[in-house]
C-alpha cells in the first residue's frame, strides 16, 4: 500500500508571496492533519480535516488555512509569507478513530527569503 | 501545562547499552500512546503503539503503559547507533481529537 505522499517536496519562495502544499493520504485514510516542525519549536499541530471538514485547528495565524477534497486529498495555504514561515511541513493521516495510528508523509520543506 | 512532556535531552548512552525514554501526559482520559523516531531532516516513523497497561514489545524495542501515573516510557534494549534520533512520544485523548506530541528527546548511541 502506498505510503503518505507530499508534493512539492522542496520550495524557495520570498517574502510576501504564497504558497499551496499538497499531500495525499494512504488509500482508506480519511483524516489528514498538517504539522509545521522547526528546530526551535518543535512538531506544532496546524489543523486536522475529516471527511472535508475541518476537526481540530491548532494555535496559528489566518493566513494558514487548508483544505480537504473528496478524495481526501489535502491542500494547505500559507498567504504572505514571513521569514518565520520557513520550516518542514509535514501532513500525516490516519483512518478516523483515535486508536489509529497516524502515518506521516516526507513533508515539504519550505525556505522563505 | 503542556498536554504531552519528555525529557529534551539529549539522552547519550553507548552501544549495546539500554535506553529508557520518558513521556508524561496531562489528558486523563487519553486512550491512545505512540511512539515515533525521527532522523535529522526526515519525517516521524512509528515505531510502537500502546492502548493498554503493561508493556508491549517489539524486537528490541518495548513500550510501558502507566495510565494511573499518567506515564508512558520506551525502552531500547541492545541500542545501536542507527537508534541515534530524536524520538517523540504522541497522545491521542479519544476519537475526533488531534494528536498531541511531546518536544522530542534526542538520543545518541555512541560506538
């Protein structure tokens, strides 16, 4: 079964721009939960999207948002990029229940200038 | 207080040698324990799951549930360098809830 997939898996973008990472959960995986990790502060929980509609939302900014198809495909947006933007951000998914493990994908690392 | 709390280490012990790492979490009601390595510049893996007290092993490796104390614990029997990671303990408190992850304590198998 394939594993967690995210594209791009590099990007260089400067400051004020946007920004849109994609990932693809493992087949049967309905929720996907995106993470922004740097070296200071960690694995930080962004949001978590299931069956389309987002579930749980973590501690950042509006200019973070994402999204969840039917296919439960993900996309997450970052709009007017700041230095502290750059981190790797990785999107992990699981079935739906708690007991499920989540799986992560390679992640996108992201350097803002 | 921070829901799930590990030991940032980093954590030095040598080869063949046994490593224990430490998770505490606030959640009482927290149903579900994981535990995932992590190299420099790559992405978690799982290496262990836990629901139930008691210990759970899996080859060298063996998770320890204490629901009671609120406390989980992985041990590394037979540490290798290739355990050299930053190893991250995950709480799930029930379903619909996102997961929880402690900081990471970075361990380092020296030869």
């Amino acid at each position: 079964k394939a594993g967690v997939t995210q594209t791009p898996r590099y990007l260089i973008k400067t400051r004020g721009q946007q920004v849109t990472l994609s990932c693809s959960p493992i087949s049967g995986h309905r929720s996907v939960s995106w993470y922004q990790q740097t070296p200071g502060q960690g694995l930080q929980f962004l949001f978590e999207y299931f069956s389309e509609t987002q579930r749980n939302k973590g501690n950042f900014p509006g200019r973070f948002s994402g999204r969840q198809f039917s296919n439960s495909r993900s996309e997450m947006n970052v709009s007017t990029l700041e230095l502290g933007d750059s981190a790797l951000y990785l999107c992990a998914s699981r079935r739906q229940g708690a007991a499920d493990t989540q799986y992560f994908g390679p992640g996108t690392r992201l350097t803002v200038l | 207080q921070k829901e799930v709390e590990q030991n940032s280490g980093p954590l030095s012990v040598p080869e063949g040698a046994i490593a224990s790492l430490n998770c505490t979490y606030s959640d009482r009601v927290s149903q579900s324990f994981f535990w995932y390595r992590q190299y420099s510049g790559k992405s978690p893996e799982l290496i262990m799951s836990i629901y139930s007290n008691g210990d759970k092993e899996d080859g060298r490796f063996t998770a320890q549930l204490n629901k009671a104390s609120q406390y989980v614990s992985l041990l590394i029997r037979d540490s290798q360098p290739s355990d050299s990671a930053t190893y991250l303990c995950a709480v799930n408190p029930n379903t619909g809830n996102q997961f929880y992850f402690g900081t990471g304590t970075s361990l380092t198998v020296i030869p």
